[in-house]
C-alpha cells in the first residue's frame, strides 16, 4: 500500500522553471505524436496517462539527417543546437536533428 501511494505521488508533470507551471496541459496533443514519445513521456506522464512508462519508443532514423520544419521548410536543428546533449530533449533531438546532433 505505501508503495502505491509513492508511486502516485512520483507521477507529476514537471514544472516550467520560466514560469513555475506545467505546460502539459497546453501540449497535450503531443502526447499522440511518436516523434515526441519520450520527451512526453518524461516530462508529462500525469497528462499523458504514462505513469509507470520509462522506457522510450523513440529510435534513430536510418538515413542520417535532419527533419524539416513543414511551416518553413527548412530544418530547425542548426538553431536548437544546443538541446542535443540536454538530458530533457535528447530523446527529441535524435530522432528530430540526428545530423546536426552527430548521433548518426
């Protein structure tokens, strides 16, 4: 019974440090797109019904590149550099800026 409870209490959605609330509930038509699986799933799972989920579905694509933004067309990744080695978009920018991040 104490586990249960612990465990109810560990499945929060985190917090944005800017704002000191969690923007979960705004992005939680995410929680459907396979892209952001992990990230999601790490940073919402009270929202999106993922308490207990730590494994990731996301895999590095086989062609080595960079995904395109459809609104721009072009690739946003040389500009989010710096969130390849951030523990919280990882995941995101393996599968999103695999070139740019060199994970393949």
């Amino acid at each position: 019974l104490i586990f249960f409870f612990l465990f109810l209490l560990s499945c929060v959605d985190r917090v944005n440090p800017r704002t000191g609330v969690s923007d979960c509930p705004r992005v939680s038509a995410l929680c459907r797109n396979p892209v952001y699986d992990a990230v999601m799933t790490r940073q919402c799972p009270k929202t999106c019904g993922r308490c207990g989920i730590t494994n990731s579905t996301a895999t590095t694509p086989a062609v080595c590149q960079d995904m395109i933004n459809p609104a721009t067309g072009i690739s946003d990744c040389p500009a989010r550099a710096s969130l390849c080695r951030n523990p919280n978009y990882v995941d995101l920018m393996r599968v999103q800026c695999g070139k740019t991040c060199q994970y393949c």
